[in-house]
C-alpha cells in the first residue's frame, strides 16, 4: 500500500501515514507517544499544527476543532488523511505510547446477548489473537456515511480473536442502531486497540467507576486485575450508576469472580429518585460521583482510580476526584465517551 511521509517539526521522527489512514492513526502504528483521546473527531486532544503538506479532513464537522483553530492551520490528526509528504508541529509523550500497537482487521458478528433493556454485550471474532490491555478500546467502523464509532473491550485479551464490547443503544444514534439491527454474520471493520485509561499495576487499591454507557472498559479492568497474579491481596471496588434500577446490572458481570464480596466488591447507585421510590429500591441513590465521594472520602488517595461514561459524569467524577479530593492525577486514569 503506498502512502505519504509525515515529519514532526524540530525532530528527526517521521513516519509513514498509508492512503486512507489519518495522521493520527498512522502515528500511533509507529509506535510514537501521539497525543489523543477519542480518536473520533470530539474531544481536540489530538490537535497539531500543519506546517506544511497537504490533508484532506475525513469528518469536516468534527467538534474537536474550532473554525479558529483551523484558520490558523490547526487539524485534528484523527481526522486528516495525508495528500502529500507533510510536516506536523506537536509534542510527543512518551506516556502515550500504545502498549499494543493498533491494527485494522475484518471482523464478524458473533451475537449478543442482553445485559438490561437499551445495553447488550456483541461479540466480534476477528482473524488473529485479540492484543489489547484491560480498559483500551477499538473503533468500529460504519462506512464513510456514519464513520467510525469508539467501543471499549469488556473481556480479556485472548488467542481466540474474540472482541467483546458493551454496548448502551442511544435514541437515533446511527451507530448503535447499525448495531443492535445487525445479526450473527455481519461483517466489520475492527481498528485498535487505542486508549490511554489501561489498567496498571500500581501498588494500591483499584476504584472503577462506570456510568450508563460506561461499564464495558471498567468490566474488562476488574476481570483482568481479578486473574492477575500481581493484584493479588489489592481491594477492586466497581461502582456503577445508572438513572433507574433497570439500568443495573454490573453485579451479575462480576459475581462469579473468585474473590466475591471479599477483595472484590460492587457498588450501585440510580439517579433518578422518582423512579426509584416507584420501584421500591432500597439502595443508594445519587450521582455515583456523589455516592463514590460519599464513601471513599479520604480514602480515594489510597486508591489507583478509573472512570468513564458519557461526558457529563466523566467531568462530574474527574471534578471530584483531582479537583475536589486532591486524588494524585497519575492515580486517575479515563477516556471521556462521545
Ligand atoms: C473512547 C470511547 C469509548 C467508548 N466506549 C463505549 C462503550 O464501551 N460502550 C458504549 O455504549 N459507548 C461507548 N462510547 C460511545 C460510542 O462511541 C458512541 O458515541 C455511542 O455509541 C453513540 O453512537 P451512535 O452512532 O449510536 O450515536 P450518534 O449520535 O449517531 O453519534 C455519536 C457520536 O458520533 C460522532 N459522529 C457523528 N458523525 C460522525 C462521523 N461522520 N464520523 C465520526 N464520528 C461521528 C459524534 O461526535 C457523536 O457524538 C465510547 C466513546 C469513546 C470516545
Ligand atoms: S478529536 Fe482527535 S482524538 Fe479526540
């Protein structure tokens, strides 16, 4: 496949981005510590500089980048595929060097399975062994008329090639309803793994906080640190939030896990106290920040923490945690969902 040459100003790194790839993609397949988040356009992270060289913008009303910014030549790297040799001005990290390096690959619907009434679990099976770290996700592509879609892994890596994502369906969303309408055979296109909020192995106690959307990565967290020799003796709390009590459902992805109602613990709350009063639940109710916060207190500093869910409870949580308890930011670790 033939493709164009990207250098990074004031450095001797450059890549190769091949046709049809963006810079940002492309960048991370080198192995190089690229800025970024949601690789879809929403969040701006992934914001650089073109000094020069020639792009074409995949999503041209991607969110991520005002008309400002792109006045004054920014892009957003996971949306600009490479026309001609070009030259990028940003900084790399080494922090965000992918673990794994991120691959395309044709994948096949293998089904799903309920979790509540809007959430299923889809399994995909795609040639090769399934290379990913706990807490990554993938992009599953739609075609060029509805793009990509981020989806974060809910099981382990494995030889079997077996990608699993839970999956919120949203009112008139274009990818979910691709998804929840396709059957067992369908094929896709399976991208990753990307993602920064991977479980590591600090020596403290794991929090993962997920909300609606949000359970998938912080599943795969506690399943992984749960069959790891290095956690053992280490407390791994999941708190999930939904709006009522028909939207949980982690306890039964987790309960059968050795170590239940021991080392590993569960903690629900609901939102909406109207529908909880009306179906009697008895257990916490609030914004699983709040509930979170009003438990651990203190304690939250013990704790390596990983959160996600949509983005009004990603900033609520991260809010709390780094702004409001003092929680170290190398202790917190999340990608925002779009
Ligand atoms: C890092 C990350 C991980 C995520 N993990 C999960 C998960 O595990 N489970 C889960 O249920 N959801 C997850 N999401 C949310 C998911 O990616 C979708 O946003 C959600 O499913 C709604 O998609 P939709 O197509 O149904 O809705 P839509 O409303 O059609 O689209 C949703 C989003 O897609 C973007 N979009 C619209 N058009 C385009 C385009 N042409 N090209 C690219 N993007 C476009 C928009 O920013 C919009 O916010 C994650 C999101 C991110 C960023
Ligand atoms: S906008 Fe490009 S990574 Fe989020």
């Amino acid at each position: 496949m033939s493709g164009q040459r990207i250098e990074i100003a004031g450095t001797d790194v450059s890549f190769e981005c091949a046709d049809g790839d963006t810079i940002l993609r492309a960048g991370l397949r080198a192995s190089l510590g690229l800025s970024y988040e949601c690789s879809v356009g929403s969040c701006g992270t992934c914001r650089v500089e073109l000094v020069a060289g020639e792009i074409e913008t995949v999503w041209p009303a991607a969110p991520g980048i005002s008309e400002r910014d792109q006045a004054r030549g920014r892009r957003l790297a996971c949306q600009s595929r490479a026309l001609s040799p070009c030259t990028i001005k940003t900084r790399l990290v080494p922090d965000n060097v992918p673990p794994v390096r991120p691959e395309r690959r044709p994948a096949t619907l293998i089904g799903s399975r309920a979790l509540t009434h809007d959430m299923r679990e889809f399994t995909f099976r795609a040639e090769g062994p399934a290379s990913f770290v706990a807490g990554q996700y993938a992009l599953i592509e739609f075609g060029p008329e509805i793009g990509p879609r981020a989806y974060s892994m809910s099981n382990l890596p494995n030889e079997r090639g077996e990608w699993r994502f839970v999956i919120k369906r949203v009112p008139n969303g274009k990818g979910t309803a691709a998804l929840f309408a396709a059957t067992a055979g369908a094929r896709f296109e399976l991208d990753g793994p990307y993602g920064l909020a991977y479980l590591r192995t600090a020596p403290r106690d794991i929090l993962c906080v997920a909300g609606g959307s949000g359970l998938s990565p912080m599943l795969a967290i506690v399943r992984a640190a749960a069959s790891d020799a290095r956690f053992d003796g280490r407390r791994i709390t999941l708190c999930y939030g939904g709006r009522t009590p028909d939207d949980l459902c982690a306890e039964a992805e987790i309960s059968m896990l050795p170590g239940y109602g021991t080392l590993i613990r569960h903690l629900a709350a609901v939102s909406d106290a109207e529908a909880a009063a009306r179906a009697g639940y008895a257990g916490k109710v609030g914004f699983i920040h709040a509930v979170v916060e009003e438990i651990f207190g203190d304690t939250l500093n013990d704790h390596e923490i990983y959160f996600s869910g949509p983005p009004g409870m990603g900033d609520a949580t991260q809010k709390m945690l780094v702004l409001t308890r003092k929680v170290p930011v190398n202790q917190v670790h999340f990608d925002r969902f779009y």
